[in-house]
C-alpha cells in the first residue's frame, strides 16, 4: 500500500496538521512503510470474529446525573492561549 | 557507615523502617535523591521538570505524620512521576512542545493517591513525545541516556522514569505502558517493571494516548518494592469509566509463596527468529532459575502473535488521533502566532507543536478511520485483537504464567533506529501483545548480554498481578541481577 503526496496533503489537512511541503515526500514513505506493516492483517481469518473494542468487553457504566465538579473557571482558563471576559478567544469565524 | 548509605540500596521497606525509627527525616532522604538528581540528571536528562519546593514541603508533611504515628509504609519515600500524569500546579508536558507551557490545574488520580500518603514527588519524568516511542528519542527535551552506556537509549516510552531509577535518582516511580512503555524500558535498563491488568490502576488525569490499551505502572528496584507501590496505586476510580471494580488483594503477603508446581508457558513463537541469541540465552537460564525453584516448563503457542504489532499500528493510531484531536490552540497548549482564521490557527499549532512520530500516528490513524477504511483497518484490527486475546486465554488453561523475553535486543545507540520507524515498532514484538488483551506484565532483570541489561518478561491473566510478583520475587530471593546497578552511580556522594 503506497500513498502518494496527494493524498498525504488530504490526510493531513483531514487531521489539521500543516506540513511543510519539503516534508510531504518522507511523510509519504513513512505513511506507506507504516501501511505495508499493517497490510499484514490480511494474512488473517477473521470470518465470524467479533470484534474486540475493549479489553473487559466492558459495558459503559453508569452514573447518578449530579453535579460533581467545582467551579474553578478562572484556573481552568489560565492554561488558555487568548481570553476575553471568561471567554476562550479565537481567530474570527464569521463575517 | 555515613548517613548516606542508608539511604541508597535500600528497599522501601528498609526505607520505611529508616524513617520510622528515626535514623532520618523524609526531608533528608528527599534531599539526599535531589542532591543525585542535581549531580547526576544533567548527563541522564531524565527529568524534565524536578520540584524541589513541593518535595520538601510534601516530606516536611510526611515527618510530622511519622511523629504523630498516622504514617502508613510508604509516607515519606520520595518517588519520581513520568510526565504524562496530571500534577496540579505543575507543568505536565507530556514531553511534548504542545503542552510545553501547561499547568495542571488538578491532579491524577495516581498522583493524588501517593500524595495523599505524603510520598513527595522529587519531579517530572521525560518520555517519548504523548508515549509514542520505545527509545526516548522523541521527547521535545531531548533524548534520555541509559545509565547503563550513556551511548545508548534507556528505551521508551517511560525512558526518564526507568533511568531514574536505574540511577539511583529516585527508589521508585511511576510510567505507563501502552504497547510496552513500562517493560521494555525496565529490560534496557535492568530495573524491575510492572504494568498492571488494565481497569487495574485509575487512568483519571493521564494524558491518553490509546485509551483501550494506556495503563499505569511502576518501576523498582524490585518486585517487592512494585508490590508495596502498586498496590497504593491500585482501586477502583469513578473518574475513571474503565477502572475496574474489584478488590485490590495485599500484593506483599504472597510474596513468599513456593513455587513449587508453578507452570509456566514457554510461547514458542517468542525464541524464535530475530531474537537476539545472547538476550535468549540470559532467558532461557532464568528459566533454569525457575525449574530448580520447583516451577514445571510447558511449551506453548500463542499462534497470532504475528499479527499483534499490524493490528496495533491501527488500533493506537487510530485511538490516537481521536484522543489528540483536543490539541487545537482554544484551551490550553501551545497557538500558533498570528493565525488568520480557525483553520489555519489548528493546522499550524498541530503542525508546529507536535513532533514526527506524533505526526505520523495521527495520520496514520485518520487514514485508518476515513470514510470507506473503516471495515479494512479498524474492525479487523479488533477482530484480530480478539483472536490474540484468546490465544492467551487458551495458554492459561495449561499454565499459570507464561515467560520469555521482554525485547529481541539489549538497549541500542541513540540515533541508530530514529531514521526507521518500521524498525522501531518491530522491536515491540514481544511487548504490545498483552496491551491487546488487557493483561498484565512484568520485566524482570535477569542478566547481560553484551553488557547490557537483559529483562524476563512475565505475563499473567488478568488480576493475577500478586501471583507475578510472588514469581518474580523468589527469582530474586536465589538471583541478584536486580542489585546491579551501574558502577558510576552505586555509591553515594560521600564515599567516591
């Protein structure tokens, strides 16, 4: 499985992660060394195997629906790179 | 004899005793391991952040609890965290330029659970950049010297962890073990590791990396030090959705447990090609070790094992790159200067703070969970996640722990695999296997090969971690491979 520079640029922009055009090839062997490693699953017979998501094949617990967390806003957004009012800020969405 | 040489060799519990009988403070003993660490981390680098402050006041804590007799046998030890815990007012990198500037505004679970026993955190642990790595190499502070030959990597993605404690920088300290992030560092270099069964220790305030598989752990000097470690590291989390409830058994009571009739599973597919003949001649005399403690040899097979690092290279990826999509620049972490618009703003912090490896996970992984992939990645890696999980639910019907080695290789120079990621992943081969299936493993020093330290690995089925520790502890009741330590840091200051 070999992926070109094209489809490279797609993933990464699919996973907002801007590379440097000089980097796009090595991404590309990389990416394709990685997929050939995987590729080896298709040695397997996994007819009729179900599939396995967790180790316990754990349910997803449940729990009373009450407020446990204190309210530490201003701690919380000290780790904030802009902020504004209690507010997180960013780059302008809208016109 | 000086006051320094009670404190080093020592187990925890000689340590405790120390402590409890007044031949020194906490305060002494966690400036005696701050002094190591200001000697000797410069070369190791295996520190990324060393709190000093918060140690003293911690052990300053922990002697008024020891005075007022409210201390339990482990109030006062100093331990080191990796750096992928949450500790609150203290930054947590994750050795990563991401999070470079991120204070913790609470702790993890881990962490509160030693802290509220007064054991003070002489600092943070360096790591491969969000655990992803088996070298340390791709840490954004740099790469961490094995104590062993500072040429060489300590391996990963624990790597400051272990080299603390091979080093002598700390008794004791916490990692974490994805795909072998715990155990193979502690094979490279010769301390004793154990990752628990995974729900066994809370995840709450641990970066994620894979989430189905990150579970935390410990490194020792021995398995009697992980036992008394563990087990107040251990118990059920409600902060955490996969913790799993059931009673945490007193590890140290076992320990002395005969051996005799133990059976224990020799995988036939883990002696086999591309192990390293001086690493599988170290294992295969441990396992002489275990035959003269009473334990019968069973030969057995774990036919999927083949496919565990294929199906892993899709599963933590793709986990990955769901659990880092958190990394936008809004909250917390490192922005880009002057973005012009939301996309851009997410492109180039992602782009800019994360390193390589972290780069071609997050791909790698997005690949595999794009629309029309899904069925060819990710479900059949979960089917063959499956069919590894029974392979080692039918060896346990036969035996009680299975053996073999930790790593196909000793401990390799730095720079040697950075340029090759295949080859890199390829020497977990013996590790990511029990992630897949939740279950528990140890490394076990066990000898040298080359000079080097050469690890035992023992896996056992989930929750048998006391029965582990017992197997590990008699090997180290008849061996002393766990009391190496590098010549350059076995002696205290004062005796050079």
């Amino acid at each position: 499985m070999s992926l070109t520079p094209e489809e490279v640029k797609k993933i990464a922009f699919l996973a907002r992660l801007a590379i440097k055009e000089e980097s796009i090839e090595q991404y590309s062997e990389d990416l394709s060394g990685i997929l050939d490693l995987v590729d080896q699953m298709d040695a397997a017979n996994v007819e009729d195997i179900e599939p396995m998501a967790h180790p316990q094949d754990a349910m997803q617990r449940l729990r009373k629906d009450e407020v446990t967390e204190i309210n530490q806003r201003e701690k919380l957004m000290g780790n904030a790179p802009a902020t504004e009012n209690g507010l997180f800020l960013v780059p302008k969405v809208l016109d | 004899m000086s006051m320094d040489n009670q404190m080093i060799n020592k187990s925890l519990a000689e340590l405790s005793v120390g402590l409890q009988s007044g031949k020194f403070s906490s305060v002494e003993l966690t400036q005696f391991y701050l002094d190591r660490i200001a000697s000797h981390d410069s070369e190791l680098n295996a520190f990324i952040t060393v709190t000093a402050e918060q140690a003293l006041a911690t052990a300053k804590t922990a002697d008024e609890k020891i005075a007022s007799g409210s201390a339990t046998g482990l109030t006062g030890i100093p331990l080191a965290h990796k750096d992928i815990f949450c500790t609150d007012g203290v930054r947590t990198s994750a050795g990563s330029k991401m999070l470079d500037n991120f204070i913790a505004p609470y702790n993890a679970t881990v962490v509160e659970k030693l802290k509220s026993i007064s054991m003070p955190m002489l600092g943070k642990t360096n790591m491969d950049e969000f655990a992803m790595g088996s070298s340390n190499e791709n840490s954004y502070y740099g790469a961490v010297k094995n104590p062993w030959d500072l040429d060489r990597v300590p391996g990963g993605s624990s790597g400051g962890s272990a080299a603390a404690v091979a080093a002598k920088l700390a008794p004791i300290a916490t990692g974490t073990d994805t795909g072998g992030s715990i155990r193979q560092p502690a094979s490279l270099t010769g301390i004793t590791g154990i990752k628990p069964t995974y729900g066994r220790v809370s995840r709450y305030g641990m970066i994620a990396y894979a989430s189905s598989l990150d579970q935390g752990g410990v490194f020792a000097s021995s398995a009697a030090d992980s036992a008394l470690l563990l087990e107040a590291m251990s118990g059920f989390d409600a902060k955490d959705s996969t913790s799993v409830d059931i009673p945490v058994p007193d590890f140290s009571t076992t320990l002395n447990d005969s051996l005799q009739g133990l059976k224990i599973g020799l995988p036939k597919e883990y002696f086999e090609e591309g192990l390293n003949s001086e690493v599988a001649k170290v294992i295969e005399a441990a396992v002489e070790e275990y035959k003269k403690l009473g334990a019968e040899i069973v030969e057995v097979s774990l036919p999927n094992t083949h496919l565990a690092i294929p199906a892993y290279y899709v599963i933590a990826p793709a986990e990955a790159s769901s659990n880092l999509s958190r990394f936008d620049g809004v909250r917390y972490g490192y922005r880009c200067e002057d973005p012009v618009d939301l996309t851009d703003m997410y492109m180039r912090s992602r782009g800019d703070a994360f390193g390589r490896e972290v780069k071609r996970r997050i791909m790698t992984g997005t690949y595999a969970l794009s629309a029309g992939y899904y069925d060819a990645y990710y479900l059949k890696a979960q089917k063959i996640r499956r069919l590894i999980s029974e392979d080692f639910q039918k060896v346990f019907e036969q035996v009680d722990v299975i053996m073999g080695p930790v790593a196909p290789e000793t401990a390799f120079k730095i720079g040697e695999k950075s340029d090759d990621p295949i080859s890199m992943y390829l020497s977990d081969i013996y590790t990511i296997a029990l992630n897949l299936a939740g279950l528990p493993g140890m490394s076990v020093p066990a000898g040298f090969a080359n000079n080097m330290p050469v690890g035992l690995q023992i896996i056992g089925n989930a929750f048998t971690e006391g029965k582990m520790l017992n197997v590990a502890h008699q090997y180290q009741q008849v061996t002393d491979w766990h009391k190496q330590t590098p010549s350059k840091y076995a002696v205290s200051e004062g005796e050079k």
